[in-house]
C-alpha cells in the first residue's frame, strides 16, 4: 500500500462566467463556464495521474482557490471566489480485474455583496464527484488469450460519446466497453445526476434536472490513422416541475444519431469532425398537452498541429455549429420559447470551449477559433514548464432574429461579435500550479450595449 504525489497542470483553456439578463439565479452562460473550469481541470489532472494507470491502493487530492472578475453585459463588475478541495482514492485488484475509485469534492462559492445573483452564499458538497467499480472480464475470469475484452463499470463517471458534441457528461450509470479485433462498442443505461443544473433553464426545472439516459457507440479501429464512429443517444426527461406550472409543460425527450472520425491526416497534424442529428418531442410556448416536432442539427470539425521541439508549440482551429429555431426569440433552450411548429433549436449534452467571457451555449450559433499555445522560455530551468497562448472567437447566428444563450443580445442582428483570450500557464514546482486567463469579447450589432466585456481568471492548485 502506497501513496502518490500528483502533478496537477491547469489547462490551457479556463472557463468562467458571461452571463445574460438579471435573474434571482446563475444562467446558463456561468454555469457553461464553471463546467468548462471543472472539466479543463480534470482532463489536465487525467494527464498527469491517468486513473487507469493506477495499480493495488493509492490516493491523493487537492486544494484550490480561483478568483474571477468579470463584466456581464448586466453588472460592470463581478467579484467571485472559489476555494476548493478534492481528495480521491483508488483501489485495483488482482492487476486490474477488479477497480474501485471515489474522488469527494467540496467548494465554496463566494461572491463580493452585491455581486451574486441569489442572497446565498453556498457550500457546495462535500458530495461524490465520481465513485464507481468497473470490471475486466478477462482478467477476472483468467482468460490469456481471449478474443473479446469485456469492462463494464457502474456509477458516477464522465461518459463521452463520439468526440464530445451531442454527450460529455458526468452521469450515474452503467457503461460497457467491449473490443473485438478492430471494432469497439460502447454501451450507456444511466441519469443525470439530480443536484447538476439542467440545460434547461426555465425557473420551474433550472436547478435539477432527473433525464434517463441510453444508447451506443460503435468505433472502428482497424485504419492506422483514423477512428471513425457513428453512434445513437436517447433522453428521456423525467424532471419534476418546482413549483407546478398550469399551462405549460417542460418535458424535452429528445434522441441524438452521430458520425464523425478522430485521427491524423499527416505527421503532427490532428483533426475532429463529428456531425449530430437531434429528433425528438418538445413544449412549445403556452403548451401543455401537444408537443412539437424536434428537427436540429449541428457539427463541429477541428485541426491541430504540433510542432516539433522542446517549446512544445501548437496551432489549432475549430468551427462550431449548432441550428436555431427563426420563433425562438427569447431563448434558444428553454421550454416554452419555441412559438410555432417544428423545433429546429440544437440542445445537446456535449462540452466545447466557446470562449471564456461570451461563452454561449451550442445553440443558434456559428463559432469560428483560432488559436495557439507554446512553452517559450524551455530553456530557463525554472521557468521550462511555463506555458502561454492565446484564442480568438467569432461568432455569428443561425437565424438572425432568434436568441442566443446571453439575453442581453437583445437586437435582430446575426453579428453577435468576437472575443480575444489569453492565458498563461505555469507549474511552479511537482505540486503546485497557478494559471491567469483573461477574455475580452467585444460585442456586434445583436447587442445594444456594446460596451467590451472584460473577464479576469487567476488561481493556484496545490497538490498531495
């Protein structure tokens, strides 16, 4: 039995919050951006202590603090503080057949008087961050040259479909990972978990959300280079209204089909593309009984190339797409904001970077991003794990006179604006780390006010 020391590295891409029209709670725009915090943290911890390169028992944890300042388009200034602590265990048995880990998080969100958008000042957790068991069959089993590997793991786990767009989310479920010669098939039957915030942020389901959750993956592995991969997801809503709402129901049930292919094109040149159908059934404006027709779209492709050296320097580019409803003029997510006929609004569960200050939802909107990063002074001992960069959004709507996620975008117009981040990155010593970010997104003609919204991020995380 033996403990290790963990070298926590802050990602390259930081989220914070851009939020929309005064509201009694956080919208989703600030919500979006504390997930981009959490999940640009864990996948640069996963990194750097890949939990499947674990073996018998170990543990570890972290402590954080990050303060966030930032303009809105509602409030001129925010004041935001988040301290942290997350301590984790892992314990694998007979060399991995059998797998237990559980990771307990707790943070405390404080904001300046005046600057939070309800009276509290809350403790979030201690709660279960993940906790699972996952089983290797052929492992467990004793099978030395067996065709079929087999893992099935149950619990509170992230679950990723295709490259993340319609599904990248913490949920509790049951997931199996079956690989046989050059194919593997994914499986899902789970929730969401009940405390996360629902992508719908109408007042009445805002703060909960209860969907059931199913599908599968198929991914061929047979190419060198390339890993294509169609797959199909359902969500069925199951979320109780708090408080009951006469005349207007809620329920989103809603279905995702996906393709797409990860892999690289030539030497240090990566790409993405995935391409998602959504279907399904909603509730449109006033709508209690009939529903409408779901019928959205949306894609996303990336490139990335690496350069060769110790600077560790890269290049990258995306296009974001995600359709609008032309009737959806207050909402692009909510229930009741489609008007009339079909729903042609995009709403999936997935993750992307969109910028740390506008941060708009996947919805009604076309994103374009440049960006780069490198480690320039490498040479410098103390200072070779320092890393800068930088990103660059435009952003555009589908339909011009629809909503975006930020309701303060208040005019028809397509042009929603463009947005400057940079960041810089630096592991002090094997356990400490501290990251700045600062976002600059500078309004277009759907804002009134166009006043340039300035976002401020700086943090430490210590590790044991």
């Amino acid at each position: 039995m033996w403990r290790s020391a963990r070298i926590l590295a802050i990602p390259a891409a930081l989220g914070a919050a851009a939020v929309g029209a005064a509201q009694s709670s956080p919208t989703e725009n600030f919500l979006r951006q504390q997930r981009l915090i959490n999940d640009q943290l864990t996948e640069q911890r996963q990194n750097m202590a890949p939990a499947e390169a674990l073996v018998d028992w170990q543990w570890g944890g972290w402590i954080e603090y990050y303060v966030f300042h930032f303009d809105d388009g509602v409030q001129s200034s925010r004041l935001y503080q988040r301290p942290g602590l997350a301590v984790w265990s892992k314990l694998s048995i007979d060399d991995g057949a059998h797998e237990f880990f559980v990771r307990i998080r707790e943070n405390y969100d404080r904001f300046k008087h005046g600057d939070q958008y309800d009276r509290r000042v809350d403790w979030d957790g201690p709660k279960f961050d993940r906790a699972w068991y996952e089983i290797n069959l052929a492992k467990a089993l004793k099978l030395d040259a067996d065709p079929l590997d087999a893992k099935f793991r149950v619990g509170r786990q992230a679950v990723l479909f295709g490259a993340g767009y319609a599904l990248d989310l913490p949920l509790d479920a049951v997931t199996m990972d079956l690989h046989f010669g050059d194919w593997r098939i994914n499986g899902l039957l789970g929730r969401t978990i009940p405390s996360l915030p629902n992508i719908d942020r109408s007042a009445p389901v805002q703060d909960h959300s209860y969907r059931q959750m199913y599908g599968g993956q198929l991914t061929y592995e047979g190419f060198n280079r390339h890993r294509p991969f169609v797959y199909a997801l359902w969500n069925n809503d199951k979320t109780d209204e708090r408080p009951q709402t006469p005349f207007q129901n809620y329920s989103y049930d809603t279905r995702y089909f996906g393709a797409g292919s990860q892999g690289e094109i030539a030497k240090n040149l990566t790409y993405w593309a995935e391409a998602v159908y959504e279907g399904g059934r909603s509730y449109g404006t006033r709508r209690y009984a009939a529903q409408s027709t779901v019928d959205a779209y949306g894609w996303d492709l990336g490139l990335e190339y690496r350069f060769e050296g110790p600077a560790e320097a890269r290049l990258s580019g995306e296009y974001m797409f995600a359709s609008g409803d032309g009737d959806r003029l207050f909402s692009p997510t909510n229930s009741g904001s489609n008007r009339f006929g079909k729903d042609t609004s995009f709403n999936g569960f997935g993750y992307r970077d969109t910028g740390i200050s506008a941060s708009p939802a996947l919805s009604n909107v076309h994103i374009w991003r440049l960006g780069g990063a490198a480690r320039p002074l490498h040479e410098v001992e103390w200072l070779r794990d320092l890393e800068v960069g930088a990103n660059t959004f435009l952003y555009y709507k589908h339909h011009h006179r629809a909503a975006i996620s930020d309701s303060t975008a208040d005019m028809f117009n397509g042009y929603v604006g463009w947005e400057f981040d940079t960041f810089l990155n630096w592991r002090i010593a094997s356990d400490l780390s501290w990251t700045v970010r600062y976002g600059a997104f500078f309004p277009g003609k759907a804002f009134s006010d166009r006043e340039t919204r300035h976002f401020v991020l700086t943090g430490v995380t210590w590790s044991f």
